[in-house]
C-alpha cells in the first residue's frame, strides 16, 4: 500500500457524521491525511469553513485539523480513488418491517467500485450483521474488475462510538478488526495503527461483525430486563433505581443497567434486529432478542400512562393537558436525536390529545428524520413556562437541568430517568415513569 511523504496512510472516510468525523480527527492527530467524503453539500461546505456538526466536536479542533493541512470534505466521490484506504461509515438502519436497510452500503460500495484502484483498503464500519462484509460488498467492488485478496483489500472494523462520554474517545476505545484475508487484515492493522492505540485483530469479518452485534444485543437485552422490572417493582410499590443500587454494591457477577422510557441512539434500538433477521436464514428464531425488542419498545407507551395516570389523580384529563417533554436527545448530555424515545413519547401524547412542547438545550429545533417531522422549536425554560404546563416529562436527563428548581416550579413531574432522585423537596409532585 502506497503513502504519504510521512510515512502514514493516506485516509479516506466516506460519511462525516457522528462516527466519520470522530475518526477524522483521530487520525489526523496520528499524523494520516484524511479526505472526508459526504453526499451532503452542505455539511461538506460548513466542515471546510471549520464548522462542526456534532457538538463533541469543537469548532477550534475541526479547524486545527485544517490548518495542518491533514484534513478536507468533498462530495466529489470521483476523488475515492485518490486515498490508500477507504472506511465506511454510513448509517445502518431497519426497513418499516424492522428488517436490514442496506441501501446505504450498497449505494456506497457501487460508487466507490466506480472508482476503485489497484492496491487500495476498503473497511466496512458500519454495524451490521455477520457476512455482509463477504456476501454482500464483496460482489459490488469486483464490478469494478479488480478482485478482492488480489488487486485490493478488504476489512471489517465496528465503530464503537459513544457520543458524550468523557471517559473513552475513539483512539482509546480498542478496536476489533478483521480481514477478509491475512492480508487484508495486515493492511488494516497498519492503517488503524495510526490512530487507535490498542486493536483487536480477529480472524475474519464475520467476527468481527458478530462481536459488534453481541455487544449491542447484550446490553438490548439487559435494558429490557430492568424495563420490564421496572414496571413490576412499580406495581409492588418498590423503587427499581434503589434496588438497582443495592445490587450494585456485590463486587462481582452483576453489572448495573438502568431503565428508562425506550431505547434510543444508532445501535441498541437497531443492531440486535440485523441478528434476528440473519437468524432466520439458518431457521433460527432469536427469542430473546425479539422478547427484549418488545419490551424496550413499548416503554413509551409505558410512560404515557403514567402520564395519564398521574393526571388522573389530579382529576385532569391527559387530552388537552399542557406538556412539557424535557429532553429530545437519545441520552443525557448531547445533541444526537436518532431513535429517541422522546420523538415517539411525543407524538404518543399528541396523538392522545395533549398539548405538547419540548426543552432541550442542545437541540434549538427538530429536523426531518425518517420516521419523524415534529416541526417543533425547543422552548425556554423559565420559572413561569414551568408553571404554566400541567405536567412535566422528564424523558432526557441532561446535566444542566436545575431539578429542583424544576420540582419547585413545576405542579406535576413524570420522571422517567430518576433524574429527581436528590430532590428533597416537592416530593409529592414527582411521579416516577
């Protein structure tokens, strides 16, 4: 494999979202240039002017990555030729009948066979499940003539992004990787080499694919246990967040999972499906990931009557009832909205006949999604909004928020996140969802 003067790959990343540009930046710090590529003109612009889409990507550091030189966005996919490697990181997401959307990676891999050079390192990122690298990207590239393990090379790499923790970035989050070769892999190794410190070499695509799905499927189906927990305890009068602590205090055999009013975010509430999907090819039913996927599914529903309930109490109707869902984001402290429960939390209470607003400090207003077109604005958060909803739905808890401030201005509080468990005052007012 060819590179640059400084000895290290010369990278193309083909989507420049919340995978894409965290991997830009990692390897522009490792000293790789990196040729970011992304069907949408505009992001493509704003990136170039050092403008960042994503809020754990600071404006200062996309511009550093610029002037070094070591970074650029086009939409231009005739320029796919010109890097060593090219990774994949386009969405993978479900069909109406929550079977695999692969239209992404296809349409991917048939412009970039287009372009495709002897010699080059095509990676696959995106979740998926286990032979999609081999079945499915395999025959697409070698439209191009040029054939796998002889003129250019293939891998799989699973992102395992987590937008907001502080605790792990992408170069010290280890990184699986398997070759659909020995030395695919090899390739693979050197490039990713440049940019994450510890990886994970594996003997083939398939395991890697599949140790991706096991991690998203682990923590689906643990989520949906406590879910489901959640409502039992709550019938018997028990509080699952105080239970959950308890348990949490045995040294060993038991990991804390939390509940909360639905999955969200771009690989829990998918990934596990791409398994049950795949399952069926070998006559195989995945009952517990399908058993998790209903549980975790309807806890918007789950809230929603808690909602009602609670207004019920108060001898107030949920239709007509003032709301106030606090929190759009799929999880605390970030900006990224894919798969949000909040979004179908929001249009179950319209469709009940609430009135419903929306606070999130990190998303002004909503956008057109898949599934979804709220055409809402976040509203402000005064002490005088607060007073005027009937109820509050604490769907994302975000760090920011004063929640005793909100307690005390508030007249009813549905938490679904325990995010009022220090308030000490107003406990009255606060509903647990």
């Amino acid at each position: 494999m060819a590179k640059t003067k400084t000895g290290k790959p010369y990278v193309g990343i083909v989507g420049m979202g919340y995978v894409g540009l965290p991997l830009a930046r990692e390897f522009c710090k490792g000293g790789a240039k990196v040729l970011g590529f992304d069907i949408l003109t505009d992001r493509v612009k704003k990136l170039n002017q050092g403008i960042s889409p994503i809020k754990h990507i600071p404006n200062s550091e996309l511009r550093e990555m610029l002037k070094t030189g070591r970074f650029r966005a086009t939409a231009n996919m005739a320029e796919l030729s010109k890097p060593d490697a090219i990774l994949i990181c386009v969405p993978t997401p479900l069909t109406e009948n929550r079977e695999p959307d692969m239209q992404y990676i296809v349409g991917t891999c048939e412009t970039i066979s287009k372009y495709l050079r002897k010699g080059q390192l095509v990676v696959l990122e995106s979740t998926t499940y286990p032979g999609t690298t081999r079945e499915v990207m395999k025959p697409i590239l070698e439209k191009s003539g040029l054939k796998v393990g002889k003129d250019f090379h293939l891998a799989f790499s699973p992102e395992r992004e987590d937008p907001g923790n502080k605790k792990f970035r992408t170069a010290t989050i280890p990184k699986v990787v398997g070759g659909y070769d020995k030395q695919s892999l090899k390739l693979a190794m050197e490039v990713y080499n440049c940019a994450i410190e510890k990886l994970v070499p594996v003997k083939s695509c398939e395991i890697a694919e599949s140790a991706k799905i096991l991690e998203n499927t682990y923590r689906c189906i643990n989520i949906a246990m406590v879910n489901e927990l959640k409502q039992l305890f709550d019938r018997m009068g028990i509080d699952i967040w105080e239970v959950i602590n308890a348990a949490s205090t045995k040294p060993f055999g038991f990991h804390p999972f939390y509940p909360g009013p639905g999955l969200g975010g771009h690989c829990i509430p998918i990934d596990p499906f791409y398994l049950t999907w795949k399952s069926r090819q070998y006559g195989m039913t995945t009952r517990f990931i399908e058993l998790a996927g209903e549980i975790n599914t309807a806890m918007p529903h789950y809230v929603v009557h808690k909602v009602m309930e609670a207004l019920n109490v108060r001898k107030k109707s949920l239709n007509g009832a003032k709301t106030l869902v606090l929190g759009l984001a799929y999880k605390k402290d970030i900006d990224d909205v894919r798969e949000s429960p909040s979004l179908e939390l929001i249009e179950l209470l319209m469709e009940k006949g609430a009135k419903v607003d929306y606070n999130d400090p990190y998303i002004p207003a909503t956008h057109k999604m898949r599934e979804y077109n709220l055409k809402m604005k976040s509203v402000p958060l005064t002490a005088a909004k607060i007073k005027s909803y009937d109820v509050i739905v604490i769907s994302t808890d975000h760090s920011c928020y004063d929640y005793k401030w909100i307690v005390k201005n508030a007249k009813l509080v549905v938490d679904s996140r325990n995010a009022t468990a220090a308030v000490k005052t107003g406990r009255n007012k606060i509903v647990k969802a």
